[in-house]
C-alpha cells in the first residue's frame, strides 16, 4: 500500500512539474513577442491572439521582473479597453510593486479618459518611485501642464536636476515653454546649465528648446528666419551683407555661436579682419563650442594680417580640436617661427 502512496505521490508530482514546466514555456516564448513589441513599439495583433492560452497568474512576473498582468494591460490599454486594462493593473498591484511600472500604465489610461486627478495620483507616485525614469519625468510634467499646475515643475526637476537624461532636460524645457510667462530665473538658469552639459549632443531639439527658455521663441525665430537670409547672402558672395545679418541674428540669440563665426567668416572674406577678431575671441573665450573652426578662422585672419606667431597658434589649436582642414596650413602658417 506503501509502495502505491508513493508511485502516486511520484506520479503526481510529476504531472505537476510537466504542467510547471508546459506553463514556463509558453509564457517564454510568448513573452518572447511582446519584449519584441515593446522594442519596436509595434504592439501586433498576432501577440494578442496568444493571450488565450497565456496563465497570467503563473508565473505572474516576466523574464525582466514586469509583471505579466501589467504587460498585457498595455495591450488593451493601446486596444483602447480601458476597463480591462485598469482590471488586470489592479489585480497584479502588488507584483513587484517597486518598479512603478502599473502606476505607469494607470496614468496612461486615466490621462486617454480624462481623469486628471488620478492621472496626478498615479504619475506622482510613479515618478516619486523612480524619479529618473524618462518615462516617469514626462508622464508628470505632462500631467502639470494639463493641470495648470506650471510652478510644479521646477520643484520636481530639482529632484532630477543632476540627470544626464537628455529627454527629461528637453521635456522640462517643453512644458514650460506650453506657457512662457511660467519660465523662471531657475529654470533659465538650467537651460545655460544644459546647453554647456549637453554640448555636442546631436540632439538639436534639446537645444533649441534650452535658447527658447533663455530668450523667447519668438525671439529665437527671428534669429533663424535672419540666419537663412545671412546664408543666402554669404553663398552669392555678398559678404558685407552677410555679415551685418548675421550680426542681427547674435545680437538676438547671443549664445549661438554659429552666428558669430558665420559673421567673422563674413567679415573676414570681405577684408574686415579688425571686426572678424572680436567674434572670432567671443566664440573661443565664452561660448567655447569646441570644434576648432573658430580658431581655424582666426588663424586665417592673423595670417591675412601676417602676424604669423598668432597664426601659427591659432591653427595649432584647431589641430587639436581635430578641425580637418587645419591640418592642411599648419605647416605654411608655422614656417616662419621654425
């Protein structure tokens, strides 16, 4: 009788290790769909179709600790099945609840309804969790805005400030700018802070949205709109022209250095060494973009004024900055102090 209890007991621990192992596998592979969903941002139909013969409850956490209810709430969610997206959020609330990330969704549904207090409640609570979570930045900082809530804002990037998130810095910038009598010194003094941090980033939004804080978009469209009608007067070789335009453009955006090089390089094709220098010098000194073109064309106009110690240190110094075409004229410009 012994002996049966246990062929039974083995039997049956059996089949449930099977059913186990059965489970696990079909909540990999099709985990497997949606990690590649969310990758791509592609949430297909054909994932949907597997749901059916998907236990949500076990295992109830993904390969990568999300939990799975809260997975498949972001399908119906996207599917614009609310009900059924707020049901499986709060049935899987306390699976790993440290992540944030069924806060995350909630917000998501509640701000497609309109339900901007629990928006608040949920985007709150998910940022205060992970506050650098770009996710959870923007889902607050959108909730503020939609709330008229603007002198939040400051006080929640303090918590963040120090971030190397470039799209927390532009979405702080972008909410702001939804109203600009809301923009602060504080907040002024972040964009010159960002635009420094964030040097050479190929990100020109961010930039963009950092000289808008600082000197009003108005103010810096004009200096785009100058800005082509400069160019356009540099390519048909009017020089003169050019670099007065460009000088309107810096004077209103005085922290591009674009704008001064493109006048120096003017001035300078035009014969008028004496004004290229100081912009030339403003570029390097103060707004230090690091490039090396500036001190490419500085060394071309000590050059033209055959000052060739200057010369020969100021293409020097491009050289350093991997300027390509210095590499070219170190050896003429510095011959005559060899």
């Amino acid at each position: 009788m012994m002996r049966k209890l246990i062929s039974i007991g083995f039997i049956l621990i059996s089949v449930v290790s099977v059913y186990i192992h059965y489970q696990n596998n079909v909540s990999s592979e099709i985990q497997k769909l949606l990690y590649d969903d969310l990758g791509s941002g592609n949430y297909r139909e054909e994932s949907t179709a597997r749901f059916g013969v998907l236990n949500l409850d076990y295992p109830n956490l993904s390969l990568s600790s999300l939990p799975m209810k809260g997975i498949v709430a972001r399908y119906y969610y996207l599917g614009a099945e609310y009900d059924k997206a707020l049901e499986l959020l709060n049935e899987s609330s306390n699976v790993n609840p440290y992540i944030m990330y069924n806060e995350s969704v909630k917000q998501d549904v509640f701000y497609k309804l309109g339900v901007m207090d629990s928006v608040l409640v949920y985007a709150e609570k998910a940022f205060t969790g992970i506050p650098n979570n770009n996710k959870h930045f923007i889902d607050l900082a959108r909730a503020y805005v939609a709330s008229d809530k603007y002198e939040k804002l400051d006080s929640v990037f303090k918590i963040v400030e120090k971030t190397n998130v470039s799209d927390i810095w532009k979405t702080y910038f972008s909410s702001l700018l939804t109203n600009e009598s809301k923009i602060t010194e504080y907040s002024k003094r972040q964009a010159k802070i960002a635009i420094d941090k964030f040097r050479g980033s190929p990100d020109e939004q961010l930039k963009l949205s950092a000289h808008y804080v600082l000197y009003g978009v108005d103010e810096i469209q004009k200096s785009l709109e100058i800005e082509q009608e400069a160019t356009s007067m540099f390519l048909n070789e009017n020089y003169f022209e050019a670099a007065k335009l460009y000088k309107e453009a810096y004077e209103l955006n005085p922290i591009e250095y674009t704008f001064y090089e493109n006048a120096a390089l003017s001035n300078y094709k035009f014969g008028y060494y004496e004004e290229a220098i100081p912009e030339l010098n403003r570029v390097i000194d103060s707004l230090n973009p690091l490039t090396g073109k500036a001190e490419f064309i500085l060394a071309q106009v000590y050059y033209n004024l055959e000052d060739y110690e200057q010369a020969c240190e100021y293409i020097r110094k491009s050289s350093k900055y991997n300027f390509e075409n210095s590499f070219r004229f170190i050896g003429e410009y510095c011959k005559q102090n060899n």
